[in-house]
C-alpha cells in the first residue's frame, strides 16, 4: 500500500513548478496510471516516491520493496539467462533462480533469446528483458515513468499485455506515468491527471472518462464540443440553473432537419471511424460517425442537433 499526506517539493520562488500539497492512497495490488501535460509534475512525484528527490514537507508512507523502470544503467555484455539469474537477490536456490528467469521469458516472450547475448537483442527485446529484471525479485511497488515511449505502438501493447498480466497475478502495486490514453483506459485500476502540481482529478478510468470534473479534465479525457448554452426548441439557451459548459460527445450528433446548420470542412478516417471537422458561423464542432456508414461529402451542409442522453454539462 501506498499512502501520499500533504507531499510538496517546489523547484523555483514562485511555486509552480513541483508538487503541491498532494495527498492520496493506493492499495496493494492496484494499479494507477499518473496522466498530465509536460512540466506538471509527474516525474518529481515518481522521484519523490523513489527517494531520488527529497520532499520540502509531506509524508510518503510504502509498504515493501520499491522497484524503478526504466532505470540509467551500464551492464556488461552477458548472456540474458545469465544477466537475469545474476540479479536475483531473493535468498532462494539457484534452480529456483533459474525457474524465475525462465517463468519471466515465457510472459514476455523472449524465451528464444536467454541464450543471446544483450548486445544482440533488438531495442524491444531489451526492453523486456530489463523489465524482468526489476520484477525478478518481486517487488511490493513498480514505479514506471513513459518506460515505453520509444518503442513502436505494436511493441509497446505486446510489452504491456505481458506486463500486467503478469502484475496482477504477483499482486504488485503500480504508479505509471503515460501519454498514452487509450493505454491508461486499459491497464488501470485508477486514473490521476495532473496539472501544476496537483491532481485536478484522480478516480477510475470510468469516472474520468464520463463525469470529468472541470473543463481542462474533459479536454484531456478527448473532448472537443463545448457549448455554454444548449439548443432547445428551436432557440439555444442556458444549460441548467448551474451555469457551465454543455458537452457534446463526438458521436452524440444526429442529423435532424430542424438542427443547426454545419458546413463539413474536413473528413478524415480514425480507428474504424470516420472523423468530420464542420463550422457554422460561430463554432467549429467535431463529429465521429462509423466507418461503414455512408461517407458525408467535405464541402456539403448538414443540420444537426445533440443526442441529449449522451450530454452532459460541466458547472464552471
């Protein structure tokens, strides 16, 4: 378990830079996913938590061994079997040493390759291979900072599949910093989006996804049509008694006679989608329809009006 009370650790005079105040807890066995624009505090959390940087006040409470990845490191040019067996610390016999390597080669997948060399692994191979290392002593807590942003998105899927399958049967806690939404969606138990220090919103992915807090967290949760006012017979007007921000999913358009006029500017395919940029007068809205349906010709004018159900509003 991980328990975080009022951690702040600031970097210049004027505070933004840093943690601020930041307090939460994760228990044993979950796995969080730490979300957040450049320079919002996402590695000095991850560092504090490592002990690399030390906290100006707070608290940092860890139950068992922490394990880094990835991690700056140097190592000699050896066979991987013998590079894994050498970092086992546990105080068990060399066969069960042996069985730990070849229990981590088989979820990852580089069985094939114990008998190589690490100068002759591909940078993907290696990359699993370091990994086993620091989950080889089976670690209480994994600490991940974007371990693999450099890695094509095949690759990086194929890793993470492996990866967390294989923590969530050790039952070990995880805090892993990603750009990657989609990945954050899949693999985590709970979702914490960061910005100037802070979290704006921490809860599970569902949570984010479908009631985010506050605009900043709607637009990075994918978000792009924003009203301050709703279309309603006919006439647009305010939301609610709560003034706010309608939010209009991509997909939560229907094309309806009696809607708002849109010109279609720009068509483009997304993941089994069909993407639509449009302008009225006054807005530029974005629409999603599936990549089957018939295509909407760029140029054209539509009307369209929002799928009420799948809106919501967002009080400011």
């Amino acid at each position: 378990m991980i328990k975080v009370s009022e951690l702040t650790r600031q970097f210049d005079r004027r505070g933004i830079a840093g943690v601020h105040h930041l307090s939460f807890t994760l228990e044993q066995g979950q796995v969080m996913a730490i979300m957040g624009p450049n320079g919002s505090g996402k590695t000095t959390l991850m560092n504090l938590l490592a002990g690399k940087v030390k906290a100006d006040s707070g608290e940092i409470a860890i139950d068992g061994e922490i394990s880094t990845f990835p991690v700056d490191e140097t190592f000699e040019n050896i066979n991987v079997q013998k590079f894994l067996i050498r970092s086992v610390t546990l105080d068990i016999e060399e066969e069960k040493k042996l069985q730990l390597t070849r229990d981590l080669a088989d979820t990852f997948e580089f069985t094939f390759q114990l008998r190589q060399n690490l100068n002759e692994l591909s940078s993907g191979q290696k990359q699993k291979v370091l990994l086993a290392k620091e989950l080889i002593n089976r670690p209480a807590l994994l600490l991940m900072d974007e371990p693999f942003a450099h890695l094509d998105p095949f690759t990086r899927k194929d890793i993470l599949s492996g990866l967390f399958q294989y923590i969530r049967h050790q039952g070990m806690t995880v805090l892993w910093v990603t750009h990657d939404l989609e990945e954050a969606f899949q693999f985590s138990d709970q979702m914490a989006l960061m910005n100037f220090g802070k979290f704006e919103q921490r809860g599970t992915p569902e949570n984010l996804a479908r009631t985010p807090r506050n605009l900043f967290v709607a637009q990075f949760m994918g978000y792009r049509n924003f009203f301050t006012h709703q279309f309603v017979k006919n006439c647009w007007q305010s939301p609610s008694e709560i003034e706010g921000f309608l939010v209009v999913p991509d997909h939560a358009w229907t094309l309806d006679n009696s809607g708002t006029p849109f010109k279609i500017v720009a068509r483009h395919p997304g993941r089994q989608t069909i993407e639509y940029k449009l302008q009225s007068e006054e807005k530029v809205i974005y629409l999603i329809k599936g990549s089957q349906l018939p295509l909407l010709e760029v140029g054209a004018t539509i009307r369209l009006n929002p799928i009420w159900e799948e809106c919501f509003a967002i009080p400011l």
